[in-house]
C-alpha cells in the first residue's frame, strides 16, 4: 500500500511515530464534542455540538499532531469546523439526507439509517458485503474534487466507527468531519492514509485469517491501483 511516511510497509506501521490511526484513536478518547440523537417533525437527527473546552482542546491535540509530524490536523475553530461537517456530510450523502448548522456550536444531521462497522465488527456481524459497500463508498468520496485541497477529496479520520452501514439497501456512508488532512499532501497520499486508517481497525480485533479476507474484500471494492500498490523498496 502506498505509503507517504518514507515507503515503509503495512507491518512496520503497525505501532509507527506519525500514525493517523493511533492518533484519531487517541482524539476520539477526547471527546470534544457532545452527540445526541432527536426526532424532528417526522424525522430522526443526530445533533453534533462542539463542547466550551473544544477548541482549546483541539489546538492542544494539534500541537501533538505536529510535533509528532501526523499529517492531519482537527479543526479547532468552531465556525470552520461547522461548515467543514455540514459541507462534506451534504456532499456525500446529500442525494437523500441533509446537514444543517443549528447554531454557534451545533450542527444537526438526518440520521443515517443503519449501524457503523465498528459495532458490527464488535458483536461479530461484520460481513464481506459490509468490507465490500464501504471500500465502494471510499471510492466514490475520493472522487469529488474539493476547492479546499485543489484535488480529490479525503476523510482524515477514516475510522469503522465512521462507516454507517444500510443492511437493507446494502450501501455505506460515510460521518464525521472534524478532522482533516494536511492540504500540502497529495492526494493519492491523503486516500492511501484513509485506507490504512480503516484497514488498521479491522487488524486490531479481527483474527489474521479473517483480517487478510475482509481487507481484500474493502480493496478489490475501492479498487484504485495508484493508491493501493505497495510504494516500499
Ligand atoms: N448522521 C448520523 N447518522 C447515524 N449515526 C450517526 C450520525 N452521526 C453520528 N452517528 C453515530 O454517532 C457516533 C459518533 O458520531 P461522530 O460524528 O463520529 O462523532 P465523534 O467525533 O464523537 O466520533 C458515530 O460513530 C455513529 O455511530
Ligand atoms: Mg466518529
């Protein structure tokens, strides 16, 4: 898998200086932002409100991300990253759902039908269709280009619990844009991060046999050759 930290391979990143995955692990445990979940009219949002501390909270996390040299960054002005969620949660999932910034701290988001990966990973009902819809997902976002890397567009923090999969409809989507990538990478560097990030989940609680299957299932289905070849010596 291509990798921009020097070529190394998947293995040798497994516990890296410089890892998005162990770093958005370590910001999730943060919890920046409150999550709650309320019917409106006749539909069912999950409301996102970014805490009083948050923003401190954030440039401390990013001080870390750069003295670490992690390429991503989170974004800790309020107003910045209410139109960052509300603007990419339109732009992938916009054909049927719709995100709304509420108020100076809160943005508003139709809840997304079905159950996240990560949770499907935990109870054991994680599927090859799931691996399959996700890496078709991850596909279709990184082809939107976005005015604000001047190319393809990428997630940042790539993680399962980001993934939300429709059993009925057999579609994923993907949440959660608080976080993003340096915008001077470039962009097949910025999608081989999503890709690691994700994969990175699923070999930290799935056994070997298992891992090598569904990973092969999410890549076959993202299917981007430039991004996923192996780029180390
Ligand atoms: N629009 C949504 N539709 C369905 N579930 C959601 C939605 N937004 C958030 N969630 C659920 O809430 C969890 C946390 O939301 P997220 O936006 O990822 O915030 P955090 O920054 O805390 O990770 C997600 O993993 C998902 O299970
Ligand atoms: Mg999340």
């Amino acid at each position: 898998m291509f990798d921009f930290r020097n070529g190394k391979p998947l293995k040798v990143l497994l516990i890296p200086k410089g890892l998005s995955h162990a770093a958005t692990s370590f910001v999730e445990s943060l919890k920046i932002n409150s999550i709650s979940e309320k019917a409106r009219r006749n539909r069912r949002v999950v409301i996102k409100r970014r805490n009083v501390y948050g923003v401190r909270a954030a440039d401390l996390i990013n001080f870390y991300f750069r003295a670490a040299a992690i390429p991503i960054r989170y974004l800790s002005e309020v107003r910045e990253w209410r139109r960052w969620e509300a603007r990419c949660f339109q732009m992938l999932n916009g054909d049927r759902f719709r995100a709304k910034v509420r108020d100076s701290r809160t943005v508003t988001l139709d809840k997304l039908p079905g159950e996240n990966l990560w949770d499907h990973m935990n109870r054991g009902t994680l599927t090859p269709r799931m691996l399959k819809a996700a890496g078709s997902e991850y596909r279709r976002a990184h082809h939107f280009k976005d005015e604000e890397f001047g190319s393809g567009w990428s997630h940042g923090d790539a993680s399962m619990t980001n993934v939300i999969y429709n059993e009925k409809t057999g579609r994923a989507r993907l949440i959660d844009f608080e976080i993003r990538h340096e915008k001077s990478l470039p962009a097949t560097a910025r999608h081989a991060d999503d890709l690691l990030v994700f994969l990175l989940d699923l070999v930290s609680r799935v056994s070997s046999r298992q891992w090598i299957r569904f990973a092969i299932c999410f890549l076959r289905a993202y299917g981007d050759a430039a991004v996923i070849r192996p780029t180390w010596p």
